[in-house]
C-alpha cells in the first residue's frame, strides 16, 4: 500500500489527510474506487486522474485500484487532493518513489492534459509544512505564494510530467524564483484633505484609528459618512508582519490572496446591505471565511445599517467582543479570527432628511423611530463612536488658504505615534483593554471617578459602555501624547457614547 501526505483545512486547524493508494491483484478489469468521506469534487477526480493519465500515456493498470481518504470521519472537499491521488498511483505504478514524496505535503488540482492548475489554501499549508518539518508540492503559479511562509523545501511544476522528471533525475526542478511586490501602496485610498466641513466627524475618526474602535456616523445624504469611511485606512497605521502574514493566511484559504502577493494593506471590506448571514459570517459547504475574517485587521464598512437584515446584523454582537467567529454547521465547525474595526453609517430616516423641514417627508418622526429600531440595543452599545455628520454648508466646500485641511498622513503621524504608545505600555490597541489591564492604563482620579459614576447614573450608561467610556478617553490621551487621562478626555469621551437620541432622533 502507497501512502502519501495532503492536508484540510477546518477553520485554521489542520488535518493532514493521508492519501492511501491500493493495487488489488487477481482481477483483470481495471476498477477505480475513491472512497473516505468527501464531496463531489474529491469524486471527480477520478476522470480527472484517469484523463491526465492517458495524457502521459501511463496504461491504466487491469486491476482494481483503491484511494483511501484518511481519516475517512473527517470530510474532504475541494479539488487539490487530485495531485496527491494521481501522486500515489505513480508511486503505485513504480513511477514515482514514496519515499521522497512522503516527505512533503501535496496539493494541486489536475488538468485534463496533466498540467496542474492552482488551488486555494497553498499559503497556510506550506505553514503548516514548515511547522511540521515537511516540504510541499503545490502548482507552480503557487510556488511563490509558498515561500512566503519562509519555506525552503519547495516544489512547483507546472506539469505532472515535470514533477516525473524531476524524481528520476532526467530535469530537477528548481527553487521557485517568482517574487511577490509586498510593499504595493494602495492608491485606491482617497486624502482626507479632500473632505471640506466635517471637523467634528474626522476627529471621531481620528480616535477610532488610533484605538481601533468601532464607529457609527449618522447623518443626511451626502452630508460624506461613506467618503470618510473609504478614507480611515489612509490613516491607520502599517500592518505587522504577523497580521501581514495572519491576514494573508485566511485570503489564501478563501482563494482571493492578490496577486501581487502578501495582504499588505489593510483589508477594507465594504459590505452591501443585500449581504446574507452566510456570507458576512461564512459557512458554505465547505466552512469557507466570509467578510467579518475577510476584514481580520482592517475594515469592516456597513453602509445604510438599517437597511441589513437584523438577524444578518446580530452576527456581529460575538466577535466584536472575542475577535473570533464560530461557524458551526452539520458537518463542520470551523473557528476563524475576525478582529475587526466596525465602521457604520446610516440616515436617520428612510428619507434622509429627519429634522430638515424643506426636506423631510410628513411621517416624520414616527418612520424614524420604525427605521432605527432596526438595530438592536445589543449591537448599539458594542460600537463605541457614535457621531452625527452634519450636511455640509456650501461655504465650507471651497477649502480656505487660511486653514488648509490636513492631509491623511499629518492624521496618520498622530495615529501611529498613538498606538506605537499603546502597544508599548499594554501590548494591544485601546480597544481590546479589558480588566485589570483596562483599570491599569486608564487610573481615573478620584474626582474622575465620581464624574464618571455620576454621570453613567444620570444617562443609564450599561456596564459595557461605562467601559468604552474609559477606553476612548485612553485613546484621546494617547493622541495627545499624554502618560494620563484628564477631566477634558473624560467628558470628550462621553459626548461620543449613545446616551440619548442624538440630534437626529436616533436612539443611542
């Protein structure tokens, strides 16, 4: 029996599938079975490995072949096991030797002429190889997206032909030589000296990439929410490279890495409101990551909020408090990391234009109260910045030569100098303290304290946001370079937390 090495993934957990290959004797029909629990792409494979034989003018073997999938109680979907199948019956056929290829992970799906074609989830495998201590062989438009794990025991053909040659010594293959431009800058990002008016709105924004908070922005239309959404990742600091690489891992999994290469800017996913759970939670067949692991150290935009399914939108409540997401379905349950930073945005009605008495229709405010109540109190409470955005007065859309705007990279020093302050003094951004470890940066005065208390009483602010007070009054400090939290961060704090019903009618 012929045994080599694929893997699946299950989430960020890792089962390495041996792939058992079996020549019966006795029988002059030739047979081919696949069996092991596994979807229909696994199924196919036989024609696809039987085709590519032909094309290597391998003789199909006049005996019954057996392909154990093992473990068989674990599912096995997607077609990169056609490699790993294909390898073990060339091994079988004394072609190729097992005990070199036992030595590597394999995947790769298999082309009807034998070429090897790409597949997600080369990146995390060739981790998990590396890890492990084995080698990899995976396609060769792959080969660089496995080096960039750090793995050195690498091979990429580009035919099974080639992966032949290269075992019986007739052309090795070389190193893979590609590289991937890890430091493309994103110039799909506007400036956000390109928005006029809205001071009160970029400094909330401002907070929110210094501390990594969640946001929500209500206001008219066009009055800018989604432009200075679209412009937050311009000011937020560079990833590390364990997000780089944390990131890339999970868009290889989803088989969207770019490419150009790693993910090296941060994600920016904005989500339609058509969305269903499934694909901002993830799932499918296969357990694949939806949006909320997409957006994994970036961005997560909803525009028009209300306008998402509720239940769509109650999937958010657990990992903006764990920064994971759990996908439980009937055959699997995958777990995925999903710290993401929330930014919303919403009218206050389903006109748009609450509180504008040219403008605003004659149901007003009832149709507001339907339309907010949309949103749970749940949902609202776990977003720390909650900021009305005015509509802008046409005087203000000619910028002045006396006080030119600033430019997305002024905020930015003022953002990465913040959260360099952060991770120096507690190991992670604002908006993960909790604890101990919250009560240790914030060390609220007496007096700060008894403002606090007093005024979370006389606004019914819950538990969770007496504590989001204190985190964006952290945030504030750290931006202006302050080793304390004073009287004047506190109540700018608290001017952000939903303690009423806003300007517009929203309840907050």
């Amino acid at each position: 029996m012929i045994s080599l090495n694929s893997i699946i993934f299950n989430g960020m957990d890792a089962t390495k599938i041996e792939v058992q290959v079996q020549l019966a004797s006795g029988l002059s029909k030739p047979e081919f079975y696949i069996i092991g629990l596994a979807d229909r792409a696994v199924k196919e494979s036989a024609e696809r490995v039987r085709n590519a034989m032909s094309a290597l003018n391998v003789p199909w073997p006049p005996r019954r072949l057996t392909v154990n999938l093992s473990p068989a109680d674990v599912e096995k979907s997607g077609s990169h096991f056609d490699l790993s199948i294909l390898c073990g019956i060339l091994c079988a056929l004394g072609i190729l030797p097992q005990d070199k290829l036992s030595k590597y992970i394999i995947m790769g799906e298999i082309g009807l002429d034998g070429s090897i074609l790409k597949t997600a989830g080369v990146l995390p495998a060739s981790v998990w190889a590396k890890q492990n201590n084995m080698g990899i062989i995976c396609p060769a438009a792959q080969g660089a997206e496995a080096k960039l794990s750090g793995q050195t025991d690498i091979l990429a053909p580009q035919h099974v032909l080639d992966l032949i040659n290269h075992f019986q010594g007739a052309c090795p293959l070389e190193f893979p030589s590609d590289t991937y431009s890890n430091n493309a800058p994103d110039t799909k990002i506007g400036d956000l000296a390109d928005v006029y008016g809205q001071q009160a709105a970029k400094r909330a924004l401002e907070i929110a990439a210094a501390g990594g908070h969640a946001m929500l922005m209500v206001g008219p239309p066009g009055s800018g929410k989604t432009m200075l959404a679209s412009r937050l990742p311009g000011i937020m600091p560079d990833m590390t490279t364990e997000e780089i690489l944390e990131t890339s891992v999970i868009y290889s999994m989803a088989g969207k890495l770019p490419n150009n290469g790693l993910v090296t800017n941060r994600p920016f996913r904005a989500v339609h409101h058509t969305a269903s759970p499934v694909s901002l939670a993830g799932g499918g067949s296969d357990a694949k990551p939806g949006e909320i692991s997409l957006a994994h150290n970036g961005v997560l935009f909803l525009d028009e909020l209300p306008e998402f399914n509720r239940s769509t939108l109650e999937i958010l409540r657990q990992p903006m408090e764990s920064g994971k997401i759990m996908i439980s379905r009937a055959r699997h349950n995958a777990t995925y990391p999903a710290k993401f930073q929330l930014i919303a945005a919403m009218n206050p009605c389903p006109c748009g234009h609450l509180g504008n008495a040219a403008l605003s229709c004659t149901r007003a405010p009832r149709c507001a109260e339907a339309y907010q109540n949309k949103i749970s109190g749940p949902l609202l409470d776990r977003i720390d910045l909650h900021v009305d955005v005015d509509a802008v007065n046409p005087w203000d859309m000619k910028p002045s030569p006396d006080v030119p705007n600033e430019t997305s990279a002024q905020i930015r020093e003022r953002v990465v100098a913040a959260r360099n302050r952060q991770i120096a003094r507690q190991g992670c951004v604002n908006a993960q303290l909790d604890g101990s470890a919250l009560d240790n940066a914030t060390n609220l005065t007496t007096e700060m304290t008894e403002f606090l208390n007093t005024a979370a009483q006389r606004v019914g602010l819950s538990a969770r946001g007496y504590n989001r007070v204190k985190r964006i009054a952290r945030t504030i400090a750290d931006l202006a370079g302050r080793t304390d939290i004073i009287m004047d961060d506190l109540i700018e704090a608290l001017s952000y937390r939903p303690t009423n019903r806003g300007k517009y009618g929203v309840k907050l």
